[in-house]
C-alpha cells in the first residue's frame, strides 16, 4: 500500500512516480475530493507550475481519516496524459479539425435544428465522474430541449424500476461499530479499499463476524471471514434460501413461492449469522449492481434487512452516484435508459465524461449506436477514445482544474474547487452546459459562478441524508426462483484500475496486475477439465459472439466461472454483462499458430 510512504518513519519509503520531480519547497498544497469512489476520501493534491505531479491525503477522521487508496495516491498521472482535449474539435469529412468554441457551439445549433433529429430521438448518458453542479445543467439542457432520454448508469444491466438511492446505509464511522456484516457481491477491499479498511477495524475492535456472498474470493484480509462462493445465476436463489432460513429461525411465516426451496447448509450459516448480534449491515455490490438480476438481488437484501433489524447499503459506481440521483439524471416517464439508448440508435447523443468502450456495460453496441448517429457531442477531458465515434468533441476540466461537488455514500455533500489551471482551451463542464442553455436561448440559464448553480441546489444538498434515511420500502414479494442451470457462466466485473477515464491513464497502475484486463480467468476445476494451463489461447462464445483471448488459472473463482472483465477487448464483442458461455481450448502455450 502507498500509505506505507506516509508512515515510513525515516523516509526512506518514496512514491516512484513523484521520485526527483520536485522539491518540496517548490510545491503548491490544495484540498480536493477524490473523484475515484464514492467513499469521497479528502485529498491534499501538490502542483508545481500548473501540473499535478503528487497526492497524498487530508485528513478527515469522519470518512478517510489519514489514509488513501492507491487508486486516489497515484491516479493523478492520468490527468497529464497524451490525449487531453485541449481544444473543441468538428469532424468533417471523417478528419478532425480544431475550431475555436463559438464554431463549435453553432455548429451543434445547426445540426439539432436538422428536420432530421427530432427531440424526442437525442440520448443524454454520463458517468458518476461528473459533479452535481454539471449534472444538474446537464438534464436540465436536455429536458429543454425535449428530451428524456437521460441515464448515468451506464454499468447496470437491470435499470428496472422503481430502486432505491445507492448509499451506504449510515454513516462511514459507525461501519466500526457493526458485529454482523454481509457482503453481496463485492471484492471491498478491491471496490471501497477504505470502506474496507473500516469493516477490518470492526472485525478487530468489536469483532464482528464478516461474511461474503461472491462469484470469487473476496480477499478481505479478515482471517475470520467466512466466503460463500456462488456462481452468478445462483447468487438470488442462494439469497431467498437465506431467506427462509431466517423466517424459519425467527419462527415467522414465510412467502409461498420459498415452500418448494430446499435451504442448504451456507444458507443455515448466514442466516445464523443475520439472527445473532445487534448492529447489521447488509452491504449490496458492484457485481451484484451491475447482475441482470440486480433489481432483485436488491429487492431480496432489502427484505432480509428488514426481517432481522439490519442496514442496507447499496455500494456506486464513481465519486457521485448520488448526485446523478439528487438532481434527477434519470430517464423521464417516456424516456429511455441507458440499455435501451444503446439498443435502439438514436439521432443524437450527449456524453459527458463518458467512453462508453470504458464506462457501457455494453461497448461495442454503444459504440456502433454512436457511430450510427447523425450528431454525437462528446464532452470530455480525453480524445483518443472518443474520437472512433464522436462528431464534435467539447474540452472539459477534469475535477483538478474545476470547482464542483461530489455527494459521498453517506450523502455528505463536499464542494471543492481547481487546484490547478484549465489546460488548452478546456473549460468547466457547468460553464459549458450554462453556455449551451443560453446559446438556445433557454430560460434560467444565466449563471454567471459556480456559487449561483449550487444556490439552486442547495435545498438537495441540505435535505439530503434525512431524505435517504427516509426511502420508502421496497416491495415485500419475493420475485420467483429461476430454474435455469448454467453450465458455464461469465463473471463481468470492472477491474480496480479501469473504472473511470483518468485511472485507465495512470501508468504506474496500469502497471499492476490488477489492472490486466484482456485475459480470461477460468477456475482451477474449469481449467483441468479443458486441461488449459496459463496463457493458452481460449475461445469464448456468448450470445452467437466469438472471442479468443489468452487464458489464466484462478483458484478463488466459483466452480464453473470464466471472468472476462466488463473493459476488457472481449467485451467489445461478447459485450459486457453476464450470463452463459461455451469455452474451448484453442492452443497450447508455445504452440506454432
């Protein structure tokens, strides 16, 4: 862990990317927010002349006390990589021409006033990088101009309605003082790294007894820890038995549709440990967020919740999920989602920091709708992805050059402001939805600073906790138990290293091997029975798709389980969510092709 820098009494323990580059005295100290997780860890981001070049933590002993991820330490590479978007640019005649930003703002005016792109038919998607303040002009560009096609869950196979704001459930302290936790569906320590830190400290302080429910092994580094590993498609069966065994337990009718379920003996575990104890947490996440069935995985966990006194806790994607969700970037009562924006092609796109080869659990599809599109305006920090399908590409700041708020998964609003100077001709993501309201002549969009978009949000960012704490209940009946038996099936997680644009830059973690994305994992049982050894060439078939990547052996997989990340090449083709797979071998290690 880079947090061995920090405490390394001698200071003999150095960050290799920041090695030589400065002297201390040289350096400029600004406060900022983490943009990479939604736990919003306080950063102290250190600039020499208008580059930031080290960060390390600002202590906050309510959320990341004097620590930080990795993630957070060494992200800030990418910020000063080789495709910035430095100025806007128009594609004309499939070549790229920089424009100044008057050209490029017209030339959006004129082709939205094509008889061709009709409102109704322009798709708005972004990702949770985004601050509140730009997601709050974003939809309200949008819905002006008669649209209600807007999503930020890119990610989420299951966008089935209605669903409760992801947050933690309670506050990021009071996780020390659990003795029950469950995990679905989620590597934390991998996830939430300092989320993780503090279910470690309760295990240790009010030794709480930690369970997991995974495709894979959690590594947790809690020796107590007890993994409960499931295939995908079982994890919702598993849970209804969790279910009836906790009714059973209790002494409590149960539902009809779990008469016929048989509870197994990891059901009986679990369910003993969500009846024992007093202070419970039932934590939901990403691999069960972005699950097919992720609308009720989250229906069962909130029932369970309620059956034995426990929290429940939905873990986000990015630093500001529930900013998307305070300020409504959600689809309208006719509008499409994101899966459904991507399967029927529109006329227009807005994107704002979002790649969708990188942030769609679909890429290749959401790559193709782009390319089939008329008029695609890609707001965003980088180009070299963006460029394959984009027809107007819009330079906005990262969170490093402008002011913004992230709302953290405990619904604490934290405003922060630029810590170093827009690059090139970039400008503030709020400051160009502003100019776009105002270049259609929309009314209220007249701010002239950052201070006169967040007055307007005020009232969300100040009611905001009590109004989780108050979510009505989801519904109480169980969804039915799915018969289908996969014989093989694909985990699609998103590795720790390639969740947002400014972290799949960063070289020293691309480095690490928690950052390979362009293998398929297969468990030790799958490999032996295909008698597949590391880097043998396999071929995946999903959905009438065919793949061949290399493969490798991980024994903490779940029996008959081939993880192919979400970012990976293959999902390009295969696409990016879950389900059943055929897998054959193609060629031994050193074969001649």
């Amino acid at each position: 862990s880079g947090n061995m820098i920090d405490v390394c009494p001698v200071g003999a323990l150095t960050s290799k990317p920041f090695r030589y580059a400065a002297r201390t005295w040289e350096l400029a100290r600004r406060k900022t927010i983490s943009p990479h997780d939604a736990l919003g860890s306080n950063l102290t981001a250190q600039i020499k002349g208008d580059t930031v070049i080290r960060v390390v933590p600002h202590e906050n002993t309510e959320i990341n006390e004097c620590w930080l991820s990795d993630r957070d330490r060494f992200a800030y590479e990418g910020l000063n990589a080789t495709d910035r978007l430095l100025s806007p640019m128009i594609k004309v005649d499939s070549r790229w021409e920089e424009v100044d930003w008057a050209t490029a703002l017209d030339h959006i005016k004129t082709k939205l006033a094509s008889p061709t792109i009709k409102p109704e038919r322009i798709g708005a998607l972004a990702t949770p990088q985004a601050t509140t303040e730009e997601f709050y002009l974003f939809q309200k560009l949008i819905r002006a101009l008669g649209s209600e096609n807007i999503d930020y869950r890119l990610r989420q196979a299951d966008c089935e309605l209605p669903a409760k704001a992801p947050w933690l459930g309670m506050s990021i302290v009071d996780v020390e003082s659990l003795d029950r936790i469950l995990v679905i569906g989620s590597n934390i320590r991998k996830e939430q790294p300092l989320l993780a830190h503090r279910i470690r400290q309760a295990t240790k302080i009010n030794h709480a007894l930690l369970a997991f429910i995974n495709p894979i092994n959690s590594d947790s580094l809690v020796p107590t820890a007890k993994d409960y590993l499931v295939a995908p498609s079982r994890m919702k069966g598993l849970l209804l038995q969790v279910v009836k065994a906790v009714c059973l337990a209790l002494g409590r009718p149960f539902a009809d549709t779990l008469a016929d379920i048989s509870v197994e003996a990891d059901a009986k575990e679990i369910a003993q440990l969500l009846v024992s104890g007093q202070q419970k947490l039932i934590l939901v996440g990403s691999v069960a967020r972005h699950h097919p069935d992720r609308s009720k995985i989250e229906q069962i966990s909130h029932l369970l919740g309620e059956l034995v006194g426990a929290k429940v806790g939905l873990l986000s994607d990015g630093p500001n999920s529930l900013g998307a969700e305070s300020t409504n970037v959600l689809p309208g009562p006719s509008g499409l989602n994101a899966i459904q924006m991507i399967d029927t092609p529109l006329d227009a796109y807005f994107l704002l920091h979002a790649e969708m080869g990188g942030d769609s659990c679909m890429p290749g599809t959401a790559i193709e709708a782009m390319k089939s599109a008329q008029l695609v305006v890609a707001m965003s920090a980088f180009k070299d992805e963006v460029a394959e399908y984009a027809t107007v590409l819009l330079p906005i700041s990262p969170f490093s050059e402008t002011a913004g708020t992230f709302i953290n998964m405990e619904g604490v609003a934290q405003s922060f402001g630029p810590v170093a100077p827009a690059k090139g001709l970039s400008r503030p993501g709020w400051r160009l939805l502003a100019a776009l309201g105002k270049l259609f002549e929309f009314s209220n969009f007249e701010y002239e600073s950052i201070e006169a978009v967040r007055s307007v949000l005020k009232d969300s960012f100040d009611g905001l906790p009590r109004r989780l704490q108050s979510q009505s209940n989801m519904s109480n009946k169980l969804p039915a138990v799915s018969a289908e038996l996969l014989l093989i099936e694909r985990l699609s997680d998103v590795p720790m290293y390639s969740v947002d644009s400014i972290v799949r830059r960063a070289q020293a973690l691309q480095l690490t091997k928690d950052a390979l994305s362009n293998y398929a994992w297969l468990d030790s049982e799958l490999a032996q029975e295909l008698d597949v050894v590391n880097e043998d060439m396999v071929r995946v078939e999903q959905g009438g798709q065919i793949f061949d990547l290399p493969a490798r052996i991980d024994p903490h997989l779940a029996c008959a389980v081939i993880r192919i990340p979400m970012t990976s090449d293959a999902s390009k083709v295969l696409g990016g969510i879950g389900g059943s797979v055929q897998v054959s071998k193609l060629q031994s290690v050193g074969a001649v092709g």
